[in-house]
C-alpha cells in the first residue's frame, strides 16, 4: 500500500508568484484534504475535495484553489503569493464514511515567499 | 468548532508512562475525541479515538472523564521515538459534512533519554 506522497519537498517563489503543489492520495481514498502549517502552529484547514469537487474551505482567499482529479490525485494551487504564505503545505486523504474518519498525510511541501 | 486546551510542554523520561491531558470543556454530545501526533519532520499521524468509553489501541490508550469535558492520552512506556507534538481535536460524526481537522498548538513532548 503506498501512502500520501506530495512534491515538490522545497520550493522557493517571489512575492506574485504563482505556485502548484502536488499530491498523490493512499490507495482506495477518495478524499483529500489540504493544510498550512505556519511554523510553531498547528496545520490550518485550507479545503477538502470530495469527487473531484470541493467539499468544505477554511478560511483562506480565492487565491487559494485546488483540484482534484479521476485519479484522486490532488493540486493547490496559489495565485499571487504573499510572503505569510511561506508555510509547510500538507495534504491529506481519507476514506469518506470510514468510521474513524482517519486522515492520511504526507510528508509536506515547505513553501518560502522572498 | 468546539475548543480544546492543552499544555505547550511536557517531558517524560524513557520507558515511563505518559499521561497527556486535553481539556474540552465545550464538546457536544456527538463529538468524538481524536488524537493526532506530529513526528518532526513528518505530517500528522493518527493516534486514536474515543467517544465515551475508554479505548485501547497498539500506540496508546484513551481515558475519557465520565462528563467528557477532559481527556488524557496515556503512552503506557515512552520511547525516545514517541518525541512528538500531540494534538487533541475534537471531530462531529462523519455524517456530519467534511471531515477536516481543527488543529490547536498540541502539547510538545520530549523525552528523556
């Protein structure tokens, strides 16, 4: 069973820039979720997507927008980056109706804004 | 969402248990009570959960209050492996809508060779 991977691990972008973070959800999940991990905090809630459509968003702009596709695999996406985006982006699957609701992530994609 | 608090710090020495509390004085009847750890340099992984009852697993065990306005993780034999952040969050049933997580700051534990 291969779990949640995301690429890339580093990225290093200019303030408005654009950036796409990738992930591959665990086999068998339909679910995936996305979070921001400012440094010292816990993850935020960024959005989920649910067959292939977004299924719940925290609080974060329009900038701020994802996809997901047949595969369940998963992007998000960060239009004109601010530098308090600089953050540890994770991303997370699961299997919607499985009892304990468990949530699989990845390792994370580290995103400093210069 | 319902809030929960928990210490920013602990310390254990290795091989000694662990009891980890989170306070929840606002859940509501249908919330279940998860714990998630963060590993350094890894993403959040599932511990365990609990409604009501006490609950064991292979990581560790639940202890829920009886008015479940509080919870304790325990570890029942720190390893040096167990350093992590833990976090106690609060979820509505997954009939409920999405099922995010709402992280706080957790408590840090680090142990003590």
């Amino acid at each position: 069973e291969t779990g949640v991977t995301q690429s890339p691990t580093h990225l290093i972008k200019t303030r408005g820039q654009q950036v796409t973070l990738r992930c591959s959800s665990q086999s068998g999940h339909n679910t995936v979720s996305w979070y921001q991990q400012a440094l010292g905090q816990g993850p935020q809630f960024i959005f989920q997507y649910y067959r292939e459509e977004e299924n719940g968003r925290g609080n974060f702009p329009p900038r701020f927008s994802g996809l997901q596709f047949p595969n369940y695999s998963s992007e998000l996406n960060v239009n004109a980056l601010e530098l308090d985006d600089s953050a540890l982006y994770l991303c997370a699957s699961s299997f919607k109706g499985q009892e304990n609701n468990e949530q699989f992530f990845g390792p994370g994609t580290r995103l400093t804004v210069l | 969402d319902a809030k929960t608090t928990q210490p920013n710090s602990m310390e254990s020495n290795e091989e000694e248990p662990v009891h980890l509390p989170c306070n929840h004085s606002t859940i509501s009847g249908t919330d279940y009570i998860h714990w998630y750890r963060q590993l350094p340099s890894q993403g959040p992984e599932y511990v365990i959960h609990g409604l009501t009852s006490n609950v064991n697993n292979r990581m560790a065990s639940l202890a829920i209050a009886e008015d479940r306005k509080s919870s304790t993780l325990i570890l029942h034999r720190a390893t040096l492996r167990d350093a992590a952040v833990y976090y106690c969050i609060l979820r509505p049933p997954r009939a409920f809508g999405n099922e995010k997580l709402t992280f706080g700051t957790g408590t840090r534990l680090t142990i003590i060779p």
